[in-house]
C-alpha cells in the first residue's frame, strides 16, 4: 500500500508534516466514542444481516430488467410491438363507422385573409346541420330542408359567399349517403383536377400516435393532409391548401355519441329559439348535448339552475 | 458474532485510528473534527453497500473521511472570511525562521491552501502524501483513472507550492541556518 517511495518534495514533506500531529487523547475518546455507536447501529441495520448473495442476486434482477427494458425498446422502434401505421383504408373505414362528429371548417381566401368559419354536426342517416355566418342550415339525405336566420352580425363577404357554396356541396356530397364518406367529404373541396393516392407522411406526423398522409394532385399545385390517430384509426384534422393563392380550408373533426332527434331537427330548433329569444348568444348552439354534461348556452345554464332550485317531489 | 459486526472488524475496525489522524490532521479542533467524523459516517451508513462491496473498502473511507474534514474545514474557512487568512499570513511572515517550521500558524497555513485546492485534488494529494496511497487504489476510491489521479497530485502539488512559497522559503532558510 504505501508504495510513496521518494517524498523530498517540501511540499508533500509540509503536507505530511501538517498531518504529524497526535490527536488530543480527549478528542479520541470522544471520536472512538462516534465510532462505537455507529458498530452498534451497523449491526443493527436489517439487510446486512442477508447472506451475501442478496445483493448479487439484486444486481441480477437489475441487469435483467434492463436488458428486458433494452428488448422492448427495439421492439417499439422495430414496429414489431405496438400498432402499427394505420392504412389509408382503416382511416377511411374507421371515419364512416363514427356515430357523430363535428367538424370546425375554417376557409381562408388567401393567406393573410380573416378565415370563414364554418361549423357542421353530422349524424349516422344523412342528417346534418350547419352553421356558416347567422345561417343555420339543416339537411338531410342531401338536400337543404331549412335554413333558419340567426340573429347577429348579417354582413356578406365573397368568402362567405363562397363558404356558403361549399356548404350547399357539402350538403349534396355528405348527405346523399347514409354513413360518412372520408373521400367524398374531401371530394366536396374545391378541388380542380385529380387526386394521387393518399401516401403516409412520416415527416408530417405530429407525435408517434399519430399519423398523416398527404393527398395532392399531379401538379402538386392543389394538397390535402389528413392526420390521424394511430390506435383509432379516427382522422381528426384535414387540411386543403392551394399554395399559387394561400386559399386554405382547415378541418377540425371531433366525435361523440349520437346527438338527440331534436338536434337536426329545424322545426325542434326554431321552437327552442323563441324559447330563448332574449338569449341571441350561444343560440347557434341550441339542442346540442354536450358530452361531459356541460352546459353550452345560457338556456342549458339557466336550466340547471332551476332544476338545482326545484324543491324534491315526497 | 453478527454479520453487520463482522464486516465492521473487518472494514472499518482496522482504520480506526487513521480516520481519527486524518480527521484531526485536518480540522486541527476538537469540534470541528467531532462533526467531520459523525458526517464521514452518515455517509458510511448511506453507502455502506456499496463500500462493503468495494474492491479496496480502505481507500473509499479515506476518501470519505478526508472529504468531511475538508468540508468543514472550508465551512470553516468561509466562516473566518479574509480576516482569519491575512491573520495567518501575517503571522507567518513575521515569525523567525525557526518559529515558523514548527508554528500552529504554519500547520494552519498549510490545512488552508489544500482547503483551497479542488475537492479531488485536495483528496488525492490527502491520500497520496499522507496516507502513502497508490495512484490505483486512489483511482478506486475516486473512481477516476490513475492518469487522472496523477494529475490531481501534480496541480494539487503546484497549486500548493505557490500557496506556500513563503513557509517554503523560510523553511529552506531555517534549513541552512541549522
């Protein structure tokens, strides 16, 4: 051990020499004393008195659940554990099995322009209901069984006007069928021109549960992408650009359980309407049940507080 | 006899006295050197594992117990601030040459320049020129490679050598006095 063989160095002689010096026999005794009670807490401690091979046995498991951990690993990044990449056709199989959804539809005329935002509820049967300005338009099966005026802002834009274009395909494309249709959904885009097979975008997805393809025409001047959820298969964006123009329609989709009767029902509505007449706001949304039971307008508010008012029947 | 106070006589019973030397030699007072050792067995007790399974348990619990002291000592540095350093010095500087080799104040000037070194410089010069260590069981101990050790001596050596070119000289004038 002491294998210091040459200590002429003053330096180290010093540092030795700081070192020299007896410790003071009341200062030992009080050390030794520190030493003492940590043997006896040292004996005291429960898992020293395991025989040796505990901890080997420990570092095993450790070494082995890493190695379990390493394997799974490659597995996820090998695809082999874990879904895998949803196909075109499980998205599109997938959207036409949904009960309901919401789609938020923003068209954007050219890059900089203030987006048109255009709302539709779509039920399984060709029913549908859309907002787009102070219009709320109803369908089914195809065709435009009402449009009830809503109160507000009545300002016209060609936007709008176009918007309201693309609501009257929407209605003609969407509601002629009895189940969604992703490819006639994007068919009723104003889409000049034929479109390529969906291809899967890897740059394009978000995070690893989700996927996107891309959709383009031959001359690549007009795309589509759609993201989709990779264990769902349920597609919950589609986005349309033509970049000569910047025009763009953005399409937010959500899904919930189906919504009441009443719901796409115009006659249901214009009654709920002159129900809430002093409640203009919020009356685009009237009849709509939200999923987790909250209120959505002032009528649902006012409701709840009633019923919370209500003394209970004996 | 109990497997906790086998390992015990067998590890730490034999270093005994040296951690107790090597304690003092550093803090130089009864408190100080009290609380370094009661924080060097803290951490005996936290890493008791891993030093009973240690390849060289020996050189580990130096380490540990040149740290604490040197911890407090720094604490205790910090504490005294400036005031305590330029006492010192001054004190050296005006003892005479055969005052000085033999001082409190030059053992104090001695602890103070290693307080200022690096930690693992001031372990591996510790364990090295103290403790006679060699630079593999100090590369075990600190977990580092033996190049990296000898280099933690050299700078801990240079460093010190210029902390202390006053105590030298005048301990090489006391030298040729005699």
């Amino acid at each position: 051990m002491n294998t210091n063989p040459e200590p002429e160095d003053p330096v180290e002689i010093m540092v030795k020499k700081a070192f020299d010096e007896e410790t003071p026999a009341d200062v030992r005794q009080a050390m030794q004393a520190h030493l003492r009670q940590f043997r006896t807490r040292i004996q005291a401690r429960e898992y020293i008195q395991r025989p040796r091979w505990y901890s080997q046995r420990f570092l095993a498991r450790i070494t082995v659940g890493f190695g379990v951990a390493a394997i799974v690993m490659l597995c996820v990044s090998l695809g082999l554990i874990g879904s895998p990449a949803p196909t075109w056709a499980e998205v599109v199989e997938r959207f036409a099995g949904a009960p309901c959804f919401s789609a938020t539809i923003y068209v954007k005329e050219h890059a900089t322009a203030d987006p048109v935002q255009v709302e539709l509820w779509m039920a399984q049967g060709g029913k549908l209901r859309l907002r787009v300005g102070n219009q709320m338009i109803f369908g089914e099966k195809g065709k435009v069984i009402e449009t009830v005026p809503l109160t507000g802002s009545s300002e016209s834009s060609n936007v709008r006007k176009n918007a309201r274009l693309l609501v009257e395909q929407y209605v003609e494309a969407l509601g002629a069928l009895d189940s969604f249709s992703l490819e006639t959904f994007m068919k009723s885009l104003p889409i000049n021109g034929v479109l390529s097979s969906p291809l899967e975008n890897e740059n394009a997805r978000v995070s690893d549960d989700m996927v996107a393809f891309d959709i383009s025409t031959p001359d690549n001047e007009q795309w589509i992408r759609i993201w989709a959820l990779r264990e769902s298969r349920l597609p919950v964006r589609l986005l349309f650009w033509i970049p000569g123009s910047g025009e763009s329609i953005d399409v937010v989709l959500s899904y919930f359980e189906n919504q009441p009767s009443e719901f796409f029902d115009p006659n249901a509505f214009k009654a709920a309407l002159e129900y809430t007449m002093p409640d203009t706001a919020g009356a685009a949304y009237l009849l709509f049940k939200d999923p987790g039971g909250r209120p959505i307008t002032p009528a649902d508010v006012r409701e709840m507080k009633q019923s919370a008012a209500a003394p209970e029947k004996s | 006899m109990q497997y906790g106070q086998e390992e015990y006589e067998r590890i730490v019973r034999p270093l005994e006295d040296r951690m107790i030397r090597l304690i003092w030699g550093v803090t130089k007072n009864a408190e100080d050197a009290e609380e370094a050792l009661q924080e060097a067995l803290a951490v005996l007790w936290r890493k008791w594992d891993k030093i009973r399974m240690h390849p060289n348990p020996e050189a580990l619990i130096y380490r540990i117990c040149i740290n604490s002291a040197y911890d407090l000592l720094r604490r205790r540095i910090r504490r005294e601030k400036r005031e305590a350093l330029v006492q010192v010095d001054a004190a050296v500087n005006e003892k005479t040459p055969a005052d000085v080799l033999n001082a409190k104040e030059c053992l104090a000037a001695i602890h103070h320049a290693i307080g200022q070194l690096s930690r693992h410089q001031a372990i591996a010069v510790t364990m090295r020129f103290v403790q006679g260590l060699s630079y593999g069981d100090i590369s075990r101990a600190l977990g580092c490679r033996e190049n990296t050790v000898r280099k933690h001596v050299e700078r801990g050596r240079e460093r010190l050598r210029g902390l202390l070119s006053n105590v030298i000289s005048e301990q090489r004038g006391v030298e040729s006095f005699q």
